[in-house]
C-alpha cells in the first residue's frame, strides 16, 4: 500500500497567494499550508471553547467574535440601552455614504441583540 498525500483543492488566486507566501518565507508551498491549517484549528478550537476571537475587517474596524455560550454568560453587556440605539438610528437617517449606513445598521443590530 503507497502512502498518498491528500492535496487541499485550491483555485488559481490562492494557488498564486500559497506561492508568493512560500517565496516571501523561503518554505515549501507544503508548510505553508501545513501552517494555514494549524492557525484554521487554531481558530476553531477558541470558537468551540468559547473564547472570544478579534477579527478584522478589511475596513480595518475590529469586531468581536464569540460562541453563543460565551455570549450568554456575559448577559446584558453588550447591548445597547435605548438613548443608544436611537442615537445609532438618528444618524443612520442623516448618512448619505452607503458604506457608513451599512456601518450603523451592523452596530445597531448588533447591540439590539447584544452580540
């Protein structure tokens, strides 16, 4: 019986970004995604533990992402009280930029519902 490796099916863009890695680092395309995957369990280990992981957007705004359970033991504090949430929607009326109005719908959605 051969040993065969199973190869992750990439597409094209990030075939070429595996590579440019590889040639920035001077390491195999193989440990390169050998050290993709790790930061991947990484990551999905904190979520099923319940930590609490810092994601940023390609904006630059930082946004909290948590597990339900986290979320729950942590209660009210990340909702928003009233005054707050009408301020949000004050100034969701008055935007004309499309990126800020999305911005505003996201931060009061998210402290209505506290997460």
């Amino acid at each position: 019986m051969s040993s065969s490796r199973i190869q992750p099916s990439l597409t094209k863009s990030e075939s070429d970004l595996v590579d440019q890695v590889a040639e920035l680092t001077h390491a195999k395309r193989t440990e390169v995604i050998k050290n993709a995957l790790a930061v991947y369990h990484w990551f999905v280990r904190q979520a099923l533990t319940g930590a609490r992981v810092i994601a940023r957007k390609p904006t630059g705004e930082e946004v909290s992402l948590e597990t339900p359970e986290l979320t729950s033991l942590e209660g009210r504090g990340n909702k928003l009280s009233p005054e707050e949430l009408g301020l949000l929607a004050r100034k969701l009326a008055t935007t004309k930029d499309a990126y800020e109005a999305a911005r505003l719908r996201e931060r009061i959605t998210r402290g209505f519902y506290g997460i």
